[in-house]
C-alpha cells in the first residue's frame, strides 16, 4: 500500500500551524528568551488519527512546552486513506517574531 505523502503532512502542520504558536507564544512571554529547534516523530493511522506523538530531539529547554505541542499534534486529524500506518519525523524551528 502507498503510504502518506510529505506534503500532505505539512498541509495539516500548516493549517495547525495558529495552535502550534499559540502555545509557544504563551511560553513566550514566560521565557522570552524561548527558542530552538523541536523535532518531533508521530504516527499517523490510516484513518487519520495520531496514533503516537513523541520528542525526538529539543532544543527548547521547556519540559512544560513539549508535552502541550506533543498533546496538540495528537489532536491533528489527517485525511483518511488506504494506506499503510506511517511514522515521520517533523522538525519545527521557534524563533520569536
């Protein structure tokens, strides 16, 4: 079976995209001095759902913050397809605007 594309994954990362800089911006004005690369690895279901969402790798230094961004992404819903379940990487940078 085919499997999900990468733009297809960041189509749903940018229409999440308000959510996911909202919860930094709260973090923000915690820690202004908040920013970094996050790299996250998730599981997507072949119905749509995050099946599994974890840190990889973080440079954010924000425990608090991880766990909010890792409980977001498991609330992002994907098309369903006939493909198989798939496992990717994301990395996002937070850089203060």
């Amino acid at each position: 079976r085919a499997s999900r594309s990468r733009e297809e994954i960041e189509l749903v990362f940018d229409k999440n995209k308000g959510a996911i800089f909202a919860l930094y911006n709260r973090a923000l004005r915690r820690d202004p001095s908040l920013e970094g690369k996050l790299v996250l690895r998730l599981t997507i279901a072949p119905n749509g759902t995050v099946t599994m969402c974890e840190v990889v790798s973080s440079e954010l230094d924000d425990e608090e913050l991880e766990r909010k961004l890792v409980q977001r992404v498991k609330l992002f819903r994907f098309e369903a397809r006939d493909v198989e379940a798939n496992t990717t990487t994301t990395p996002t940078d937070y850089v203060p605007a």
